[in-house]
C-alpha cells in the first residue's frame, strides 16, 4: 500500500527536480516522516482529555523518534496508533 510514502515520494521528487545528492533525498524524506509523525501526535495529544503527559512521554521515547525519522511505513503506523488510542 503506497498511502504512508506519498509524502516521502513527494519530496524526493522536489529533490530530484532541484538536482540534491542522494544523500540529501535521504534526509529529506527522514525529515519529512518525522514532522509528518510530530503532526499527527500533536494533534492527538491535544484532543486526549487525560494522560497528557504519558503520551508526550511515550512519543518521545528513543525508539519513537528513531522510527519516526526513518523512511518507512512504521513512521505513519505509530502515529496513528497514537491518535487512534
């Protein structure tokens, strides 16, 4: 299912347009998924009516913000899990 690289593919294909290193696409698609990631736990976050901080707390665990800056699918998967929760 293409859905959680559409943002990804959208800015390396910026990227290509404006000749960046393939160097440079990695870190741009890592840096898109983790703001995409920072967006969508913002807004769960925001709309719990309790257990704020846990949440914070768990999305800024290690291991959530290495996933989330990676170019895959997971990044999008554990975002959503958060807002689904």
């Amino acid at each position: 299912m293409p859905l959680p690289y559409l943002g990804v593919a959208f800015v390396i294909k910026i990227g290509e347009l404006l000749n960046s290193s393939l160097l440079a696409l990695m870190y741009f698609g890592r840096l898109i998924n983790l703001l995409i990631y920072t967006i969508i736990v913002y807004f769960s976050i925001k709309i719990l009516p309790t257990g704020k901080y846990v949440f914070l707390l768990l999305a800024l665990m290690p291991m959530s913000l290495y996933v989330a800056s990676s170019i895959s699918a997971d990044s999008l998967n554990l975002a959503l899990s958060f807002f689904i929760i």
